[in-house]
C-alpha cells in the first residue's frame, strides 16, 4: 500500500475537508436515532403487550446498531489517523459545476483478505478544492477512504470507497505537488483517458466501476 506522509494542518482541516464533516454530521444523527429508538423501546415494553414486545426488540436492535454507529464515527474522524491510514491514490477532476466538481478516483477496493487488488473507478462531488484549478483533468493527490457500514467485514472488497483530497489537509502547494509526483504517469493517464467513464460511475448505485484486470496497463494488472 502506498501511502503519503505529511504534516496535517488540522485548523484548515476542519474548515475544509468535507470527510470530517460528513462523519460528524453521521455521528449526530445517530445519537438522535439511538435516543428515540431507545425511547419507543422503553415505551413499547411499558405497553405489556404481545406485539408491543416484537416491535420493542425491533427498536432496541435499532438503539444498538445507531449506537455502535455513533461510537463508530469518532474513531473513524481522526483527520490525522484517515491521511495515515489512507492509501495515496490518483483523482481528476472529471467535471465542474457553479456549486463544486467531481472527481474522477482510480481506487483498489480489494480488503486486505483479499489475494489480488481489484482497480476501480470511484467518483466524489466536492464542494470546494483548495490549491487546485476547477478545470476537468485537473490531477488532484488523493488518499483512499475505505470503509465497511456493518461492524464486521463482509467478503474481498470494501462496502464504502471514496477519495479525499490532500489538498483537504495542507495549505502547502509544495506538499501537494510532491504527492502528486509520487502517482506513476501511468495512473495519470489512465484516469485522464477514462473522463467520459465519470457518468457511468455514476449511474451504478455503489457509484464505483470495476475495471477488467486484464486490460489495466503495467504493475496495475494482474
């Protein structure tokens, strides 16, 4: 796994990287879910009625799952653990709009059980890419955020991929470009030949395309 060591600007971070954010809005909603699961559980068992005890150990399941889920995102919004842990990976801008751009990832989605990598293409709206350009084939340094939503990984491949910007991490354009040196022209030029591929990405539901490892260009292949 490759990955890009650099020092964290955690105020910009915070302001900017729209990661964190995402998981701290996650978290709340699922403290609020856990408390009124856990409400209409204490309600339900206060009934004393048959069907109100199937439909409390329902709720209760719920309570549980959102609580592991809010215990979970702390964990996971580290802005330093996820540029440490995360894989650097390639990303062009792939198309732009008045309110941010897409980007266009090249992404292994294989979990470490798994015996071979498995490429894929993965897309990200942005709303805003600080240091870089808003143009399509814009190359932004990314690092791969991989995540499973059940508490224990199921099968070869992450549930959840996507790609965060380093730009997300660093005011320094000097750190940008060094992690942009560090991706082989290779995966470059595959994403930049593969722009039109961005609306089909995001057709499919899991908003990722597995490439055939067959026609992947040098060490990408199997």
């Amino acid at each position: 796994m490759r990955r890009f060591e650099f020092a964290v600007d955690r105020r910009h971070a915070h302001a900017v990287n729209e990661v964190f954010a995402d998981l701290r809005r996650l978290r709340i909603v699922a403290i609020a879910a856990a408390v009124v699961a856990a409400t209409a559980t204490a309600y339900l068992i206060w009934l004393n009625h048959p069907w109100s005890y199937l439909l409390a150990v329902a709720f209760a399941l719920g309570a549980v799952t959102a609580l592991w889920v809010a215990l979970w995102a702390p964990h996971r919004s580290s802005i330093d653990r996820l540029y440490a842990d995360g894989e650097l990976v390639p990303a062009v801008v792939s198309e732009t709009y008045p309110t941010g751009v897409v980007l266009l990832a090249l992404v292994d989605v294989s979990t470490p059980e798994a015996t071979d990598p498995r490429y894929a293409l993965v897309i990200r709206k942005v709303r805003d890419l600080p240091g870089h350009q808003k143009r399509a084939g814009e190359r932004v340094p990314s690092v791969a955020i991989r995540t499973d939503r059940a508490p224990r990984q199921v099968g070869e491949r992450w549930q959840s991929v996507s790609a965060m910007p380093i730009a997300w991490g660093t005011r320094d354009g000097r750190v940008i470009e060094r992690a942009r040196a560090a991706i082989s022209e290779v995966e470059w030029r595959l994403l930049t030949d593969n722009l039109a591929l961005a609306a089909q990405v995001r057709r499919t539901s899991a908003k990722r395309l597995l490439l055939n490892p067959q026609q992947l260009p040098g060490d990408l292949g199997n």
